[in-house]
C-alpha cells in the first residue's frame, strides 16, 4: 500500500463495512483490503479472514475518531 495510506482497522467483514458506512456521511472513501477473496480468486486457500481498512493520511484523524465512536475493539 503506497506510504499516503494508514491502516486504522483489521477485522471481520461486518466490523469493515458498519466503518465504511460511518465514514461514508464525511465523504472518506477507504480502501478495504481481503486477502481471502485475491487467495479465493488466484486459485489459493488461506484460513486468515480478516479485513483491513485503510484511509489517506489526511483523512486518518477523522476516521479514528468515527472508529474509536464506534467502539468496535
């Protein structure tokens, strides 16, 4: 991921999608990686099914406040 980028999150696929949904009203579009759907896609098995979430640095301040209002850890 290219150095703009912060992961604020690593969790299930419901965990990721109820923070998109709350960044989504302040215009913060993240970047949501799955290593089990590129796995699933190459023609791999991997066990780990956990997502990562990542936003510009210039957006991190805001997303850490929506996730810590969250409360999801």
């Amino acid at each position: 991921m290219p150095q703009d980028y912060i992961q604020i999150f690593k969790g299930s696929y419901i965990e990721v999608m109820v923070i998109e949904d709350a960044l989504d009203p302040l215009g913060i579009v993240p970047v949501i990686k799955d290593p089990s759907s590129s796995a699933r896609l190459s023609g791999f098995g991997i066990l780990d099914t956990q997502q990562t979430l990542w936003v510009h640095r210039d957006e991190e301040q805001q997303a850490v406040e929506v996730l810590n209002a969250l409360d999801l850890k």
